[in-house]
C-alpha cells in the first residue's frame, strides 16, 4: 500500500475513534448523572441531550455506511444520502428490504411486475414502503436517477449452486446477487433478522457489510498496526 495512503488511512481511524470515544464518554456521563435528577426540569435537559447525542450517533452512521460502500465498489457508482439514510435506520429496525440502484444499462428487462411510483427518493418513503407487513414490502424498490420508479419489484434469483445457502442467505440476497450477474445495478439489502447491511455488484454478494462489519475491520487493522510498531 503506498505510506502516504496508508498513513491518511490511519489519520481517518484515529478520527473516527476519538468521536465514538468522546460519544461513549457523554453517554457514561448523563447515566452516572441520572440518579442525581429529582426535577422535571433537569430530566428535561437530560432528554434533550440524549436526543442530540442520537443524531449525532446516525449522521456518524450514515457517514461510515456511504464511506463503506465507497470504500468497497467504485468510487463512480453515487449512492443518495437519502437511501444511505434509508437504509441505516431500516437496519436499525431489522425491517428486511431490498433496494436497486440502476447504473449504466436499464434493468427493466429483467423485472416483473411492480408497482410503479415515480417520485424522488427520499428516506421516510423507503421506510414506509419497507414496513414490515405494508402491502409494498415485498420485493424491490428501484431507483433510477434520484428517483423511485418501481416498488414491489421482483428480481431474477442466483443459480441454486451460487453459495447462498452455506452462508444461511435467503431470498433477498438471492434476488440481489441474481440481478448483480445479468446487470451493472448496485443492489442493497438489509436483512431482516439481524439488520445485517449487504450488497451485490457485478455478480459478486458483499454480506453483512454495514457499519458493524466497518468498526470491526477499523479495530483489527488498528491492533495490527499497534504491533507493527511495537
């Protein structure tokens, strides 16, 4: 890897420690505070103060999942702020969804049926559309230049010997890695039973790839590089 990459890499790391450390120390504070506050105004200030640190922990979020996502496809596929946003409090929630991003080639070729939307995406509408039991969380939404065309999509699935299985991957990612080998659409999805983060792109599936997967490679490269200097 070249030092100079390395090193602005190390820098970003360090970065990124130092807020979620100062994050966790807020946090451990206003705990340690709570049993001290007997009036409803203190508790008030208290609320507020969770709420800010709240928003601050999911603007932290959405910034390390489209990070991820560049980090891991090409830094020419653009994923909207509003489907990172989407997508990081859908898997907040474990509420399943699977959403295309067409690129280059359309894919309408290779959809069935759907229900057609035509409006700019936007992160509440792919939160109600991906409602777990709303008429319209079953299949894919497909987005097109900023713009959700297509709801409720049904996508080619992979061959039965594509891997899926040993790795305990059902349907949506099937649909996701069946899309990926016949077009250049980025398919995201987000699982259902541990709100796992995961992409397909060019025939080949990146699962559980969300922001814990991100934290977790960020602290063994660091353990690394701590015994590289050692």
């Amino acid at each position: 890897m070249d030092p100079i990459n390395h090193a602005n890499i190390l820098s970003e790391e360090e970065k990124i420690k130092e807020r979620l450390e100062s994050l966790r120390r807020q946090l451990i504070y206003l705990h340690e505070e709570l049993p001290c506050l007997t009036q409803c105004s203190y508790l008030g200030n208290l609320l507020q103060k969770l709420y800010e640190i709240r928003e601050e922990i999911n603007q932290f979020e959405q910034g390390l999942i489209q990070n991820h996502l560049k980090c891991c496809i090409s830094p020419m596929i653009k994923v909207p702020e509003e489907v990172v946003l989407a997508i990081s409090k859908l898997s907040s929630k474990h509420h399943g969804a699977i959403i295309v991003i067409e690129q280059e080639n359309t894919i309408d070729e290779h959809l069935k049926g759907g229900i057609i939307i035509e409006a700019v995406v936007n992160a509440p509408m792919l939160e109600n559309i991906f409602y777990p039991g709303g008429p319209l969380h079953d299949g894919a939404v497909i987005i097109r230049n900023k713009h959700i065309i297509k709801a409720c999509a049904l996508l080619p699935l992979a061959p039965q010997d594509s891997g899926l299985k040993a790795l305990r991957l059902g349907a949506r990612h099937s649909a996701a890695l069946g899309l990926s080998l016949v077009s250049d659409a980025l398919v995201i999805v987000v699982s259902e039973e541990k709100g796992w983060i995961s992409f397909a792109l060019r025939g080949q599936l990146y699962p559980n790839l969300g922001t814990l997967g991100l934290l977790q490679k960020l602290e063994t490269a660091s353990d690394k590089e701590i015994r590289y200097r050692t």
